[in-house]
C-alpha cells in the first residue's frame, strides 16, 4: 500500500511538468511555422521584386510567357516532367507557347492543359509558321519570350530567370547561359528572347532551330541534334554580333558539358538533362552532384501531377473547387454527396501517351471499327497484349495510373513483339485523382471513345477475350447493315458476353461448334449469371444457339451489352456513375430514348476472364450504404431523362 501511495504521489508530481513540457513544445512548433509561412511570404515578396535596369525588369504578377517546341509527339511525355518541376517552384502566372509538328500534338498538349487544371496556367498551340506570324505582326507579338527544350528540369522560381530581361542593354536581343561568348562556354537549353531586337536584327536562322519559321524550317526530331543545331546558330551571332547577346550566370542552366567547374560550384536553377551521358558516370566532374541531379528528375518524374491544382501562389488567382452537393438520402441518416459530385471532377488526361490511332476515315470508305477499352493499371498490364493477338484492328485504350504507374507503359510497349509493331493502338493515360475514390469508370470510357476517328466503334472491356475473326466478322457485318439491312444509323450491334466457371482461360473458341459444346456442358454461361443475369438475358442466349443471323431484341430494364455503334452524335457515358453500379446501364437507357435498335449477333462473342473483385465491385456486392448511394444517383437520373425526353415517353421505356 505504500508503494502504490508513493508511485501515485510521483505521478501527480509528473503531471504538471510533461504539462509544461508538452505546451512549451507546441509554443516552438507553432513558432517555427510561422517563422517557415514568413519567410515564405518573404521569398515570394523578393521574387516578385526582382528587376534591374530602372523598370525593364520582373515586376510582381508579369506573366511568364514560355515557348517551348514539340518536334514530334512522344516529347510530351518528358515534357510533363519538365511541367511539374516549374509548377512546383513558380510563384506568378504562366502561358505555354507549344510549337507542335501536327494538330493531333496540339489538341494532346491542349487537353492536358485542360483538364490539369492547374491554376494560373494557360496554354497555346501554334504550326511554326503560325506563331511566325504572330511574333513578327507588331500588333500581336509577343514582346518577352522564355525558351528551354523538353528535357530541362528547374531547382527554383523561373521568374527569377525572367527578370534577367532587366540586365538587358538596349538592342540585346537574347540572353543566353554563358561565361563568354566562346562556343564552349554558350550554353542553348535556356533562353531569352526580346522579339522586337530580333525581329530587327533578323535571327532568323535562330527562330527556325526554335521551330519558330516557315514549313520545313522544323528542326531534327533528334533532341541531341536539335540542341547541336540551335547551338550551331546561336554562336554564329556570338561571332558576329555579340553585343547582341547578355550572358546569363550558368547556374541558369547546367548540362553537364560546362567548361568550368565554377558552375558546378553554384547553386543551380536549371538543370538540363540534353547531353548524352546525363545519367551516366564522369570522372571529371564530382560524381555526387551527377546523383542529385538524377534524384531531382526521377523525384519530378514520379510527382504526383495533380497536387498542383490546390498550389496557392498568389496574384490573385483563387483555386477553384467544385461545390459539395449534398444529397441525403433516407431521411438523413446517409450522405450520398460524395456520389453526387463525382460528374463534376475533371481526371487529368493524357492522350496518345503511347501508340497511334488511324485519322478520321472517309465514312464512303471501307468499313474500319475501333475497339474501345478502359483498364486499371494492373488489368491493362495484365491483358492488352493478349486482346491486341485476338483484335487486329484500332485499339483505343484509356488506362486509370498514377504518375509512378504511367513511366511503365513506353517500356510495356517496345518489350512486347506484338505491340510494338502496332501502329494502331493508342494507350490515353487517365491519371488517377486520389479524391475520386472508386475507380471512374464512365470517365475512362469517355477518354477512349472521344480518341476514336473511324466510322464506327465497338465498345469492350479490358479482362475479355475476343473471339480470334471477331475484327474481320463486325466489318462484314457492319457492311451488310449498311447495304442491305437499312443501314447503322441507329443501330447497335450486340456482341454476346460469355463467363466461365474455371478461374483459369487460357483459350477462347474459335468456333461455333465449339461455343455450343461448352455451352451445353455447362462450362459457359451468360456474363454475370451468378449476380446480375437480367444485364444479359435480353439477348436471349437459347436462340443465340440455335441462329447464325443478327436478330432484333426488345430492350428491357437492366440491359447492359456490349456494343457495336456508328461513330457519330453519340452521347457521353454519364459521369456521376462513377464506380461500380448503373454504370453502363444508363448508357443503354439513353440509347433506347434517343431510338437506337438492338440487333444481337449470334456468331459472335466475348468470354470474360475470371479475375479477383475490384474494389468497386466488392463494394457493390457487399457494401449497403454503397448500394443505397448508387441507387438514390440512378433516381436522380431517371428523373433527369423524364425532364428531358418527356415523362411519357420515359415511362414507357424505363417501366
């Protein structure tokens, strides 16, 4: 008992000092954050004071306007890395001024710049000889130009660079990283360029190594040649005229073929990964500045992109955030918000990230169908080499990767024999938003469709197998429809969906012979027979035995096959399903509503590959307030199509 008496005792002695201890730490903490804000707020303040040369120089919010030439497509996957390192460090607005070599570049450029959503940020497309003529028409040039190639990575502010426009003499046109104006020493991955200096000087030789010029005055789709090029022209002007260039220190771009180690030595802010033995050892230079620099690329690689739509960095631009809807459902007791606001977010996309599609077909021409798929990133790897042996036409395919997950996909390609010898399959990435929660599916389907340019489109999943002639046998039919059986505008042609009772299928029939055989024994059965067999019935699976031509069905609540349509006025799949649960179903009521028939071919089939649940399938199947959400969204947008199509007309079709 005394003991007990003393540990009390020593305990409520202790009490009062980890007190004192505890809130004194606190004190600290909150001492050193807002000692960390200030300084912030006091770095941002500085930057934006910057300048020189009386009122030539970078004054607070100026928007920072950089050009940066795309010679060929693939660039742009070492262009987002780039991207990220300056969003990471700007503290002011920027426009991109993006040089593409084709339209199909340019809408790739525009739609990630659309739907990243970072705040402050607008981009532009132009041919080179399109932002020629804007740069030399005095009404609309651009007057101050920030170039850098795809493969630079920044360690600070690039306002910080920007107002080096104040150091400019007058009559300087450009601002190149260099010790002297010796060839050795220039330095061309970063620069700035005064436009009415060099529009007077006339640097044209300069602006077509830019890619800013005429047709055909588009530099090496080589990145090394284009930069050996651009040097090549810029030192020529050294030589000749060298007032017309204002040396910037080379801490504004190191790529490890300085001349001096006095670069190595400063704080860099540029850092450029041109040169050929940039991730490789040197025995002249330090070797541990070689690795952080590689750290720094791989850590701007792998960052996860949409962290920059909540980065405050002033000016007045406010971060926009779709309104919570508030959706209660069964008195209140279960907020279903979550769901209701999923058609409002915007997934960051991606397009042609690997691979190519065929451009728009002449709708007089030969019959072509593009298979339309979306993938998580472990189905994807899992399955899309296996579908492109079954499929050999276009395969538009929009994969749900992080940022991590998407540098995989380029090596996925050139390993696989069958891929990589493809010229008609394009993989969209859409990265994954991690408020998003399930998996987007209508989102995905919508990425891979809106990719498609032939005349019709055959609308699949990633974890089927294809019946091996499927391609040939849907353009022969495609092509009678449109011949003798009244054509396929408002049309749609169901493929069966098939399941099998084995976890392993490393085989699909080939043959209707085949496809009965199992049928009758029991070792095939409809898509979801277990679970949700009225997705399928409507097909009527009894005739598809016995039949070998398309046959009309009438459509019937719950129907969701998988099907072949004519590419034009489709409608989106609806994005507040999101997950799983109504999510192809709604597709299928808008299609009844807007009149499509439903035509079912017997000779043709999908056998799904058995795999383990989804997370957004086992919170379907398992998971009540999941359920009750997905059906208080369904009632919504029943009502919605009521609104939209008639009360009548919707009644008759929904029952």
């Amino acid at each position: 008992m005394i003991k007990m008496k003393a540990a009390s005792m020593t305990a409520s002695q202790l009490r009062p000092i980890i007190f004192g201890i505890t809130f004194a730490t606190q004190l600290i903490l909150l001492f050193y954050v807002f000692s960390a804000v200030r300084q912030e707020e006091y770095i941002v303040t500085q930057t934006r004071s910057m300048g020189g040369g009386g009122g030539n120089g970078f004054h607070g919010c100026d928007t920072l306007n950089i050009v940066i030439n795309i010679p060929f497509k693939d660039i742009t996957r070492n262009l987002t890395t780039t991207l990220k390192a300056i969003f990471f460090y700007r503290t002011t607005p920027i426009h991109y001024h993006f040089i593409v070599d084709q339209e199909r570049t340019g809408y790739q450029l525009r739609m990630l710049c659309r739907t990243w959503q970072v705040p402050g940020l607008k981009c532009s497309t132009y041919s080179p000889t399109e932002i020629r003529s804007v740069l030399e028409n005095p009404t609309t040039r651009i007057e101050r130009l920030m170039y850098f190639d795809c493969n630079t990575i920044f360690l600070s502010d690039p306002s910080e660079i920007w107002a080096e426009f104040g150091n400019f003499a007058p009559g300087q046109a450009l601002g190149v990283v260099g010790l002297t104006h010796e060839p050795q020493d220039l330095n061309v991955n970063v620069m700035l360029l005064q436009m009415t200096p060099v529009m007077e000087l006339k640097l044209d030789d300069i602006l077509e190594k830019m890619g800013i010029g005429a047709a055909g005055g588009t530099p090496s789709t080589d990145p090394f040649e284009h930069t050996k090029e651009l040097h090549k022209a810029v030192v020529a002007v050294a030589a000749s005229n060298p007032e017309a260039i204002s040396l910037l220190p080379c801490n504004y771009n190191l790529d490890f073929s300085n001349s001096s180690m006095d670069c190595y030595l400063q704080f860099q802010s540029v850092i450029s990964f041109q040169s050929a033995n940039s991730f490789g050892e040197d025995e002249q230079f330090n070797v541990d500045y070689r690795g952080s620099f590689r750290n720094q690329y791989f850590n701007f690689l792998d960052y996860d992109g949409n962290l920059f739509r909540n980065k405050v960095i002033g000016c007045g631009i406010n971060i926009t955030k779709p309104e919570k809807v508030v959706r209660l459902f069964r008195n209140g007791e279960l907020d279903c918000s979550v769901f209701f606001s999923r058609e409002t977010w915007v997934i960051r996309t991606h397009t042609y990230f690997v691979g190519n599609l065929p451009r728009e077909v002449d709708q007089t021409g030969p019959v072509e169908i593009t298979l339309a798929l979306q993938s998580t990133f472990d189905r994807f790897y899992q399955m899309l080499e296996r579908i492109a042996t079954y499929w050999t036409g276009p395969i538009s395919v929009a994969v749900y990767a992080t940022d991590v997950q998407s540098q995989v996909i380029p090596g996925m390609f050139e390993m696989s024999q069958i891929l990589k010898n493809r010229n008609n399959v394009a993989v969209h990435v859409g990265f994954v938003e991690r408020e998003v929660g399930q998996y987007p599916f209508n989102h995905m389907r919508n990425i891979a469709m809106e990719e498609i340019n032939t005349t019709y489109l055959y609308i699949g999943e990633i974890d089927f197998l294809y019946k091996p002639t499927l391609y040939e046998e849907l353009k022969d039919i495609v092509q009678w429809f449109v011949t003798s059986g009244g054509g396929m505008e408002r049309k749609a042609l169901v493929v069966p969906a098939y399941e099998v009772n084995r976890l392993n299928v490393s085989y699909i029939p080939s043959t209707k012979a085949e496809l009965i055989r199992l049928w009758d024994n029991e070792d095939l059965h409809l898509f979801h027979f277990w679970d949700f067999p009225q997705g399928h019935l409507p097909s009527n699976y009894t005739r598809i035995m016995i039949d070998d031509q398309p046959y009309p069905i009438i459509w019937e609540k719950g129907y969701e096959p998988y099907v072949v349509l004519l590419n034009k006025g489709l409608p989106e799949f609806p994005l507040r399903f999101s997950g799983q649960g109504h999510d192809k179903i709604a597709f299928i009521h808008i299609l009844v509503l807007e009149g499509y028939e439903y035509w079912v071919l017997p000779d043709c089939w999908m056998v799904h590959t058995p795999h383990w649940p989804s997370p957004s399938r086992a919170a379907w199947l398992e998971d009540v307030n999941y359920n009750q959400c997905v059906y208080a969204v369904a009632w919504k947008f029943f009502k919605d199509l009521e609104a939209k199509y008639g009360t009548e007309h919707s009644k008759s079709i929904m029952g």
